[in-house]
C-alpha cells in the first residue's frame, strides 16, 4: 500500500469512511476557491465532526509528514483555504480539513454577553444566536451566509461594523486549537479579564491556519441596536467623503455602526449586473456614502440626526445630494447595494482586488496616487473601488476585461506587477496592503517584499515554535 493510500485509511479510522473524500470529483467543492481563480490538488478532504476527530487527524497527518489545509466556508479572497498546487509528487498533495460539521452553538450568556461555537459555525448563525437572546455579534459582511466562525478568526475578518465593534479579534474572548502535532489548547475562557502570561490566543487570530486548526470559540456579544437609520449621501471629492465622516464622528460618536465608500465605476458595475437595482439617488455622483447609525435607545432620533448632519453638509458645499431610508425595506435596498459588490465584480471581469488600508486622513491621497499610477501604466484598467472608509480600508481594484486578461502571457505574473504599484502607494503613506483578507496564496511575496527583516524574523520564530515541521497550511513563512 502507497504512503498516500495508507494515510487515506488511517484518515477514514479518524473520522469514518463516509467523512473522507478522496476522489477527483468529491473533492472537486473543496479544492477551488469560490471564484475558480485558485486551488490545487488534494490527497483527500475531511470531514471531522468533533475536536477530538480534528486532533486526532492533524495527528496521522502530521505523522505522514503531510500537509494540512483548514478551509471555512471558503469564502476567502486570497485562496488561503484551498491546496496550493504546489505539489511534487501525489503524496504531496495536502489534506484539506473542512469544519462543516462542527456547526455547533455550545453556549450563549446573555448576562455575560458571551457566545461560545464550534468553529465550523456559519457566522449568520452566530449573528441569530445572538439576536434570539437580544444581543448583537459585532462582525457583518457580504458573506456571512457562508463564512465560518473560525475563518473568520483565521482570518481577523472585518466587514462593516469595524468602526463601531471592531474586528473579528477585537470580539474574542478564548479559543480552542488543535495544535499542528495534534494536541489541543483549550483556551476557551469567557473572561475579559485574564493578564496571565502571553495571550496565546492572539497568535492564532489572523495566523490563515498556518499556525493549528481552531475548533472552538468564546465571543463577546454586544447590546442589540433598538435604533438604526441609514444615509445615501453622493459627493464629488474623497475629500467631502471625509468631511461627512468627520462630522458625523462629531455628532454621533459611537452610534456609527457603518460607513462605506463607493466609486462611480463601481456603482454603474453593480447596475450593470444587477438591472433591477435602483441607486438611491444622483447615479452620475463620482461617489456614494452609505452611512449607518444605530442605538440601542428605542426613542433614539437617528433619522433626525441625520437629517441635522445632511444639512450642514449641504450648507458647507460639501454634499451633492441624500436620501434617508424611510423604512427598513429601504435600508435593506441601500445594503444590498453594497453586498451586491463581490457578485458584480466577478462577473465583470478580471479584477486585481487590493486590499489596502492607510491612515484614514491619507485617503484621498492614496485613491488619487495609486490611481494615477495605475492609469498610467495601464490605460485600459477600469478603476472600481469601495471602502470601509472610517478604517482607512480601501478595495482598491484595477479591473482589465476579460479578453485583455486572456490575452496575457503570464498572467499572475502580470496580477503581481499591478499589485505591487498599487500596495507601494499605500505603503508610501504609512499603509498596509492587506488590511483585512490575509496573505493567503495571493501575496506571501508581498509580504517578503513589504515586512522588515526583523519582522519576518519574529514571524518564522513563531511558526518554528508551533510548527517547526512546516505541515500546517503554508500560506505564512510556510514554504521556507
Ligand atoms: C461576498 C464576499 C464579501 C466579503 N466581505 C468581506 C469583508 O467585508 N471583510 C472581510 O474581512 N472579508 C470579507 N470577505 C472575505 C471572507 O469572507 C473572509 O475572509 C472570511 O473571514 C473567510 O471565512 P471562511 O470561513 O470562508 O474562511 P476560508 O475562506 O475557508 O479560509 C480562510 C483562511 O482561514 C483558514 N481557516 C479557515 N477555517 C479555519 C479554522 N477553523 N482554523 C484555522 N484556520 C482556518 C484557511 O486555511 C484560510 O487560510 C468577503 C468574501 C466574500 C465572498
């Protein structure tokens, strides 16, 4: 029997035969990422349905010297969740460990405002769990329909509420994690208080699976908004976006639960692939503001907060023009806008994503001069962009049609190339060129490039510690 079927085998004892899927076409869901841009072979992907079932096989794999691949919902953008095709020979083809199963809400403390899941958990499911109880989960983003709980540790996601909540890790309160030889860390405490040594859970949120596989976690829940109310503002400068922003900081603080930018070529991308979306208003604006404000104070006048805001933008010459969702289907109609972006994108055409965050003061600056040096370069690039604006996080995309994109000889090479001019703005400005997304397969060279060799240092120095054998996903420092 070859190493790679003897594997399969101890696999099928680990988990039972039915959760081990070895062939072609079984592993075919599993082994592409959603957009069908990356993936590679796999020797087998696994289904196991409890911590013991993972631990015990991280432990067969790690003793076949083979790799594992944790994958979420697999939802990802930077390919992180499938193989890396980077495959020698067959037995060199990792083992993907998918966390469906483990769909389980262990518990949920509404006095302690505390939530405990299995990491296979959809994050929809968590934000019900929650709401069942009248709490809220902080984290929302397009794919929450299908995103894991701990891809979304994997990964410290963002999304929308960043500017309110925080991201993914500022909602941790403990993990679970089977380690990369087997064992599992249970750090699954609920506490906000815990000053005892290293917080060891740190490492692990963001790590993209490269460091063990988390199989549990504790989060903290937040009061439920009684109150929310959405804007649609249109402006001509990223400058005037800013302004909005600023004032709105000044007059509801806290209660700013959203507040996204989107450019002209981004929204007609949307109307183009969605004809039954109607914009709010003013569809020639060069950008659009949709802003969200929430309380948990039912008699909270948000609407008349808004509208008090609104008006000063207009006095000052900073707003083109606004419209207030009057009821909660409008609201709903201005989000699905917004979520309605990834879809659009994709189907039209090949759209290099970068993922930048800078100072958000630096803004402007940034879309101007990354911008600029895109059109430069490559005048046929249709630039879209939406952000996370009160994060400084913007998804910077140059986009090239299709058969442009066909017509590349080396086409990664060429994706690598763009990037790079548009994460060296960001980085001329303080930046970062993942802000929320991770290194993945997409950008290990950018972050060769683009960390300090005393940073990379530190980075290899943990991963020595916890997977000196380098059998965990190779996204982060895994290859060398
Ligand atoms: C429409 C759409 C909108 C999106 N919007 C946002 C957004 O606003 N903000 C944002 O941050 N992201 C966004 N994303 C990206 C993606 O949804 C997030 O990165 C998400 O956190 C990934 O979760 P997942 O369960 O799908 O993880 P996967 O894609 O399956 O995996 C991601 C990484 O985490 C690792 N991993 C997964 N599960 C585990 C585990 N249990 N233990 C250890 N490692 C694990 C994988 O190996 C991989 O490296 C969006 C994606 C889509 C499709």
């Amino acid at each position: 029997m070859s190493d790679a079927a003897a594997l399969i085998v101890a696999l099928r004892d680990c988990v039972g035969a039915p959760h081990v899927l070895a062939g072609a076409d079984d592993t075919a869901p599993y082994t592409r990422d959603w957009r069908g841009r990356y993936g590679g072979e796999a020797l087998a992907v696994v289904l196991p349905g409890s911590t013991e079932e993972v631990s015990a096989v991280v432990r067969a794999c790690a003793a076949a010297g083979v790799r594992v691949v944790p994958q979420g919902g697999n939802t990802g953008l930077v390919g992180g969740a499938v193989p890396m095709g980077d495959r020698i020979a067959d037995d060199n083809a990792p083992v993907v460990v998918a966390l469906r199963r483990m769909n389980r809400i262990r518990d949920v403390d509404p006095l302690g405002n505390t939530l405990v899941a299995d990491a296979g958990c959809v994050l929809e499911t968590i934000q019900q769990a929650a709401d069942a109880c009248d709490r809220l989960y902080g984290v929302s983003l397009g794919a929450q329909g299908s995103c894991q709980i701990g891809g979304n540790v994997s990964t410290n996601a963002g999304g929308t509420g960043v500017l309110k909540y925080g991201s993914t890790r500022e909602q941790v309160l403990g993990l679970e994690v089977v380690l990369p030889d087997g064992r599992v860390w249970d750090g699954l405490r609920r506490l906000r208080k815990d000053n005892t040594g290293y917080a060891l859970k740190q490492l692990f949120i963001g790590a993209e699976g490269s460091l063990g596989i988390v199989t549990g976690v504790a989060l903290r829940l937040h009061p439920k908004p009684a109150a929310i109310a959405a804007a649609w503002l249109t402006v001509d400068t990223v400058h005037d976006a800013l302004a909005a922003l600023e004032l709105l900081q000044a007059m509801a603080g806290e209660r700013i639960a959203g507040c996204e930018l989107l450019n002209r070529a981004e929204l007609e991308t949307v109307a183009a692939q969605f004809p039954d979306v109607r914009l709010p208003t003013d569809p020639e604006a060069p950008y659009a503001v949709l802003v969200e404000l929430a309380d948990t104070w039912a008699r909270a006048d948000l609407s008349g907060l808004l509208e008090d805001a609104l008006g000063r933008l207009a006095e000052a010459g900073r707003l083109r023009d606004a419209a207030i969702a009057a009821s909660e289907a409008q609201r709903q109609a201005f989000w699905f806008i917004r979520h309605s972006i990834a879809e659009a994108n994709r189907k039209s055409g090949m759209g290099l994503a970068c993922d930048v965050a800078v100072p958000v003061r630096a803004l402007p600056a940034f879309i101007d001069r990354a911008g600029g040096a895109v059109r430069a370069r490559w005048p046929n690039a249709t630039i879209v962009l939406v952000a996370h604006m009160g994060d400084g996080n913007v998804h910077f995309i140059p986009r090239f049609s299709f058969e442009d994109w066909q017509a590349l000889e080396d086409p990664a090479a060429f994706a690598d190339i763009v990037r790079a001019v548009v994460h060296d703005e960001a980085a001329a400005l303080g930046g970062t060129f993942s802000a929320e997304h991770g290194i993945g397969r997409v950008l290990p060279g950018e972050l060769a490039r683009l960390r300090s060799p005393l940073e990379l240092e530190l980075m290899r120095r943990v991963r020595d510690a916890l997977d000196p054998a380098r059998t965990m996903n190779p996204v982060i420092l895994g290859a060398s």
